[in-house]
C-alpha cells in the first residue's frame, strides 16, 4: 500500500545509498516528503479522473483503486475538490465536477 511513510522510507533509503556514492545531500524533513507524496497523488488520482469522466467512487474504493492508505487519499481528495477538479455527491461519492 502506497502511504506518505512508505514514499518517505522509500526516497530516504535511495538518498542514503546515494550519499554513501557522492558523499552528504541536504535530505528533506518528512513533512516535505509527506508533501510531495500528496503532491504526487493529487496528480495520479486527477488524471484517473479526467482519462474516465463517469469515475464515481467512495473513499474506501477510491483508497483501494489507488494503492493509498485512507488518510493519505482522503487528504489527496479534499485537495481535488478544494481545487474544483472533483465534487463529493449526497450519496458521498467522489465525481468529477
């Protein structure tokens, strides 16, 4: 499952065996890491939306189809609508707007 942490301990074990090669690197906080991992997946989940207009999904399918853990999606789709991209209808599905 694709998590904010994972992203981090991920990019954090690649920096580090690339400071081993090229010697020390400014490494980023983890809240500019948890930042980039949302960044990424606001883009992955809005281009899924624009590539199938009639995508309609609730926060534990969505989660599921993107590989996010919840609050990392839930974040991700607060995002897109805050953006206007996406709407959360009365039945609590995310759609495009």
């Amino acid at each position: 499952m694709l998590t904010a942490r994972t992203i981090a301990e991920t990019r954090e074990a690649s920096r580090s065996q690339s400071t081993r090669a090229t010697g020390p690197s400014q490494i980023s906080r983890p809240n500019d890491v948890r930042a980039h991992a949302i960044r990424e997946g606001v883009l992955r989940v809005e281009s899924e939306y624009r590539e199938m207009p009639g995508l309609c999904l609730t926060l534990p399918q969505a989660a599921r189809l993107w590989g996010l853990d919840r609050n990392t999606c839930e974040l991700v789709l607060t995002t897109l609508i805050d953006r206007g991209v996406l709407k959360r209808a009365l039945n609590g599905t995310y759609v495009r707007r």
